[in-house]
C-alpha cells in the first residue's frame, strides 16, 4: 500500500513533531543558516539518529510481519525506514547524529545549494512518480485524476521550501511537520483507486486451465 510505504519512509519525520512538542527533542529557526532550509536540528537523537532509525526500521518491520504480512515486503519496508536518514544525510548541514549520546554526526549540506537541493529531492520524487505510475494502474477516475492530484500537492510543499518564508517558532514548526499525515491517508485513499499492474495481468490472462488449451 502507498500509505504504509509513506509511513515508513516519512517515520523519523512523523516521530520528530511529537518529541519536539514534547520537548524532548529540539529545534531553532534561523533564517540563512542554508539556502533551502532555516531550522537549525539542535537535538533530535531519538528520531533521527542512524542508530535510532535503525531500530525504527527493524520494529516497523517486526510490527508489519506479526500483522500478517510477508517476509520481502516487511524487508522494503525497513529499508524505506533506514533510508530516510540516507537521505537526510545527503542534505542536512552536518547536524544528523549516528549514535544518540555520540558526537559523530553526518551531513553532506546540500540544502546550502538550491539547484543541488532540486536535483536530488526533485529528481528522486520525479523517479518515484514515474514507478509508482508504472507499476499501477487506475481502477476508476478517482485513481486517475487523485493521483495526479497528489502528485501536484507534493509539488506545491515541496517548491514552497524556496518561497524563503520563515516559520514564527519550534512549536509552529512541529505542528506543521504533523500535516504530513494528510500526505499518509491520501496515499491511502490513492491506493484504493488503483491496482498493480501485475495483478490485473493476472486477473485478465487467458485462462491456462488444461481443458481449454488446443
């Protein structure tokens, strides 16, 4: 299901808000400190550490196969987990920890380009697009216009980290990051309105009952 991998690879970020409303993780806004991003990740071991995610990804996992689901899928879906912080790691300044109490952290910094940031964000959604097209079909045309409807929400959030507007505050920040679980049913919503292609391959096949061939 779309949703179920936009919560695995959205996890560290669906965590975060919480634990920043919390206070048990933190961070700042200050305008500048990248080109793309202003918010300044001063704590945040718990959901975005690579030892923390980790375990993220091995319980998402574990959780996924004691509801029934299959051993390749729960392995797609820890990896869709760990991958967040693989990416991460791509743009954040040097501010994403490894361990929760170490003090190696990673961070290539390419928010510190936009045209750096648009090649590699946009490009792997415009790759993620172009499968999930490709490996479904609509069943009606709720899945055909919704998906495209989805796709051009994702756009709109995403060009607005360009729009150099400055949140007012953490808490502002948080409650935000929480909207991303609209993003979560719609992928939900989408899913009920297509179908693998594959599985409508095999549904619409020629029968290969013996009795029928010549």
């Amino acid at each position: 299901s779309l949703g179920v991998l936009f919560i695995a690879a959205l996890l560290p970020d669906l965590l975060w808000p919480v634990l920043v409303l919390l206070g048990v993780e933190r961070v700042a806004i200050a305008p500048g400190v990248t080109r793309v991003s202003p918010l300044v990740f001063e704590y945040y071991p718990y959901s975005h550490s690579l030892l923390s995610v980790a375990l993220w990804a091995a319980a998402f996992a574990l959780l996924y196969l004691l509801a029934g689901g299959g051993r390749k899928t729960a392995s797609v879906l820890g990896l869709a987990v760990l991958s967040h912080w693989a990416l991460d790691a791509l743009v954040h300044r040097p501010d994403l920890p490894v361990t929760p109490g170490g003090g190696l952290k990673a961070g290539l910094g390419l928010w510190d380009s936009v045209a750096a940031t648009i090649a590699v964000e946009g490009g792997g959604f415009a790759a993620g697009v172009a499968l999930y097209a490709h490996c479904t079909r609509s069943t009606d045309r709720a899945g055909r216009y919704g998906t495209w409807g989805l796709v051009a929400a994702l756009v709109i959030v995403f060009a607005g980290q360009f729009s150099g507007a400055v949140p007012p505050d953490a808490p502002t920040v948080a409650i935000a990051g929480l909207a991303q679980w609209v993003f979560v049913f719609l992928g939900f919503w989408t899913d009920r309105h297509r179908r693998s292609r594959a599985a409508v391959w095999h549904q619409t096949r020629p029968s290969e009952n013996p009795a029928t061939k010549r």
